[in-house]
C-alpha cells in the first residue's frame, strides 16, 4: 500500500506542476527523484544503492541522449547547407495543403517501415516536414503528430526495428508471428488515424498564394538552392535504410552538409558554421516567418532536453534498482483471472512503467518478465503478451512528457508534447484496441 501512496502522491506533483502551474518537467520530475529517494532511505536502503540505481538508468540512455545531441547538430547543418530551404521551397511548389497532413503520415510511415526507427525518421524527414508545414501556415501540433504516428508506425511494425524484435524475444514469440498479430490493432488505428487526418487537413487554414511566393522568394534570396543540397539527407536515408549504425551515420551527414555549406552556400564559413552547430542556425532576414522556420537546431538547443532525459532515467533506474516497480507490477499480476484482464493488466504496467522511467525497454522488458508466466499459467497465447507489450510499451512512451522519445520528438519538432497530445489519435488507439479485443476475443490464440 506504501508504495502505492508513492507513486500516486508522485503522479499528483508532476500533474499537477505542468497542468496547475504551467511548469516544464525538469524541476517536478527532480522533486519526484527526492521522494522516492527519502522514501526509499526510510524503508532501509542504503544510499549506495539507490546511487548504482540512478547512474544504471542513465547509462541505458547513453544512446539516445547522443543521438539527441548529433540531432540538434543535423538540424542547423541542414538547415545552413540549404537542405531543409531546398525542400520548403519545392514542397510549396508542389504539395496541396489540404492533403500535406495525410501526405506527411504516408511518407513518414514509409521511412520508418524502411529504417526500423523512429528517431532516425523524426530527426530527419520529419523535420523538414515540420518546416514546409510551418511555412504552410499548418497548425505545427497537428504536423508533429502526423510526424509522430508515422513515425511510431514503423518503430512498431518494422522487422528491422529493434523495438519489435525486443518486445517479440522478450515475449518468446517468432517476429513475423509476432507482426502479422499486431495487424489487428495497427490496421484499425492506422485506417481511423488517415481519416483523423484527412479531416483535420481539410479544416485547416493555410498561408495565402502571396505569402507562400513571398516566402519562395525569401528562400531563393538568402540560399543557394540545387539537387546538390540533397546530398547530406539521401546520404542519411540511404544509409538508415541499409542498417548502418545510427552514430556514425549522423556524424558523416554533418559532415557532408558542412562540405555542401562550404562549397554552395555563398558568405559561409568555416567559423560561422561551427558556430551553427553550436548555438543553431542564425539567418538575419526581415522575413519574420522565414526567421522562425530555419532559425533552428544547435548542440545548445537539445542541453535542456538532455537535463530531463537523465533526471528521468535516474527516477527508473532508482525505482528498477530498489524493487520499487517490480513490487507495484506484482500487485497487478494477482489479478489476472482470465485473457481480458491479463491484456489490460500488462497494458497498464507497460503504461506505468513508461510514466515512472520515461524508457520504452523498460516498459516491454519488466511487464514482459513479470506477465509471461501468468499468461502461460493460463493458457493465453504469449503472441498477445508481444503485442500488448508493443502497442502499450513502444507507443506510450511519446505521450510522456519526460519520456525519451517525447523530449526528443518535441525538441526535434519544436512542439511540446502537450501540444501534439490531442493529435496523436494513432497512439491512444493500439492500446485501446489490444485491451479491447483481449476481452471480445474468447478464445486463447
């Protein structure tokens, strides 16, 4: 009973700061840390171990956190090189406002199919979508979440996607067996979530014909703009889609862009550039809008998001290393009588979890050691506990504040989670479903 007065008294600080107060996450996630961390001592343990438990939880986030950070360099990179103007201007040649939306969904669900990664499509496609969006006169929270549900499609769906594989190893089922299950929840949600967007495309208002030209001319008056600006972002792609290794990747499509910014753009530098990488991109214009479109990017930019990422990481690895999450899962696993609630009570621990640690291996790994028995005991088909653990696990994380992929979608897009809350239909909707057919369907496949 304790530890759920912990976690219930923690949930109430974090809502109650962002939605009362209007406060970032970084202070109240911090004065969770505090909490768990007294309650923790009062119950007996030793402060070095609640230590080891908070440099464990960030060191699982290494990855992500550099990825974050050569991200935030990519941006203004691209941006400095004409690889992001290049595609504003085309893209508002060419794409119709009233289908950019479902358009966006389409594209970023490919890349992501292809890729197996969410990260790599949002940092990369993603961003410049945001940008034509933005120069669309698109509400930027609606162009994120079509981003994002994309995104997370492929992220779900994909064989190369290292999600997928977790969830279905972790879960002892075969990955093709594994995917072809989740149809029943994916098609659904992706089919209700084009519609979503459909309507949402239509009913939203767009820039003028002139201030789209005049926004044309901006581009074509302060960048040099060529096929060659692709380089860097083909380079990326391609490389994303051949499983090169995300780090080195992202390094050498800095590096290319800085090689097209040297050798196209006309005024750069050397000093200047590395400038951009540093503090983000700075293009002194008249044009308010443009401004705001390509000013971007930076290492600087991404500090901020790299400060709560770890304040959450040590938040889990604390609640991971002192038992504190596998005590409140176990309360749940004494409720499991029958398949229904078996689906639910994993939904909503892969949920919790992802809500306590902000990191969606976590959600797949703890609630999938903990449920497979259960499910075994009572003879429920484990290819249900694979998906549940995907459709609650992988797809909430985005929904979290101080999640890693919601501070990094939000950094990357330049809008906060709670602004593409309502938006991202595409995630409510798997975990709805998977819930919902584990109590319609009777029988135990």
């Amino acid at each position: 009973m304790k530890i759920f007065i912990l976690f219930a008294a923690m949930l109430t600080l974090l809502i109650i700061s962002m939605l009362h107060f209007h406060l970032e996450p970084h202070i109240p996630l911090l004065m969770c840390l505090i909490l768990m961390g007294i309650f923790c001592l009062s119950e007996g343990s030793r402060w070095q171990s609640l230590e080891k438990g908070m440099i464990d939880g960030i060191s699982r986030g290494l990855q992500p956190i550099l990825i974050m950070a050569l991200i935030g360099i990519l941006i203004a990179a691209w941006m400095a090189s004409g690889s992001v103007p290049y595609l504003i201007y085309w893209g508002l040649e060419w794409i119709n406002p009233n289908w950019f939306l479902p358009g966006v969904l389409l594209l970023t669900i490919l890349v992501s199919s292809f890729t197996g990664s969410s990260f790599t499509t949002v940092g990369t496609v993603g961003a410049a979508m945001m940008a034509i969006g933005l120069s669309l006169g698109m509400n930027p929270a609606l162009v994120a979440a079509s981003v994002i549900c994309g995104a997370c499609f492929g992220d779900k769906m994909s064989p190369l996607s290292d999600t997928t594989n977790f969830a279905s190893a972790i879960a002892g089922v075969d990955l093709y067996t594994h995917i072809r299950h989740m149809m029943h929840t994916t098609l659904p949600a992706m089919i209700l979530t084009f519609i979503f967007f459909i309507v949402m495309g239509y009913n939203t208002p767009s820039h003028s014909v002139e201030a789209v030209t005049h926004l044309q001319a901006g581009l074509a008056q302060h960048f040099h703009l060529s096929p060659l600006n692709l380089l860097a972002p083909i380079i990326v792609v391609m490389g994303a889609v051949k499983r090169f290794p995300i780090i080195p990747l992202l390094t050498v499509g800095i590096i290319v862009a800085g090689i097209t910014t040297l050798t196209l753009q006309p005024g750069s530098d050397l000093a200047t550039l590395l400038k951009a990488y540093h503090h983000g991109f700075h293009l002194t214009t008249e044009n308010e809008v443009l401004a705001n479109m390509v000013n971007r990017g930076g290492l600087n930019a991404m500090l901020s998001s790299v400060i709560l990422i770890m304040i959450a990481l040590s938040l889990g690895g604390m609640a991971v290393q002192t038992g504190l999450l596998d005590r409140l899962m176990r309360g749940m696993v004494k409720k499991v009588t029958n398949k229904g609630r078996a689906v639910a009570s994993t939904a909503l621990s892969s949920a919790g979890v992802n809500v306590f640690t902000g990191e969606m291996y976590l959600s797949i790994l703890l609630p999938g050691q903990m449920f497979k028995p259960v499910y075994e005991q009572h003879g429920i088909a484990l290819k249900n506990l694979s998906r549940t653990l995907e459709d609650a696990g992988t797809l909430i994380t985005p929904l979290i504040p101080w999640g890693v992929s919601g501070v990094f979608f939000a950094q990357t897009l330049g809008v906060e989670v709670l602004e593409y809350l309502p938006y991202v239909v595409f995630l409510y909707l798997c975990p709805v479903l998977s819930v919902v057919l584990g109590y319609l369907q009777k029988d135990r496949g």
